[in-house]
C-alpha cells in the first residue's frame, strides 16, 4: 500500500465518522441550548434536566437516522475489507 492509499483509508474513516456522528452531535448540541436557554429564563439549575432532554433526543435521532447510519458503516466497513487485497500486493 502507498502513502496515498493509507492517508485516503484514513480520510474516508474521519469523513464516515463525522457523517455519522454528526447529526447526533448537532441535536446535542441545539437541544442543550434551548434547555440552557429556557434554565436561564427561568432560573432552574438543575443539571439532570439538561441530560434527560439531550439524552432522548439523540436517541430520537439515532432511532429516526439509524438505518442511514447503519448502512454508510456498512459500505465503508466493505470498501475498507475489499481493499485488504490491494494492501497485500
């Protein structure tokens, strides 16, 4: 294998990474807002409440985009195992 074929592995295991990760990350991140947001306006500090809310949420996400996330692991776990045979010669 050349240098360019392991950084290109490389690359496309950070962009399947990111691509799967990414939307959950994204709610994460707006939903902990939101709840900062509405704790802030009404001068609750409980921590609890923030997880719960962040917590369902990403487990919404990954119930409505797991079969999307699924099959991009998939396809990229079969191009990595398919390129072993170019690793080898």
């Amino acid at each position: 294998m050349t240098v360019d074929g392991a950084v290109e592995l490389f690359k496309n295991a950070i962009l399947v990474a990111a691509m799967v990760s990414g939307p959950a990350l994204a709610v994460a991140l707006i939903m902990g807002l939101i709840v900062g947001v509405l704790q802030a306006a009404t001068q609750v500090n409980e921590a609890s409440i923030s997880f719960v809310v962040k917590l369902l949420a990403v487990g919404a996400t990954f119930a409505v985009l797991g079969s999307w996330s699924m099959t991009k692991l998939v396809d990229y776990t079969g191009r990595t195992i398919a390129s072993i045979a170019n690793v080898t010669r």
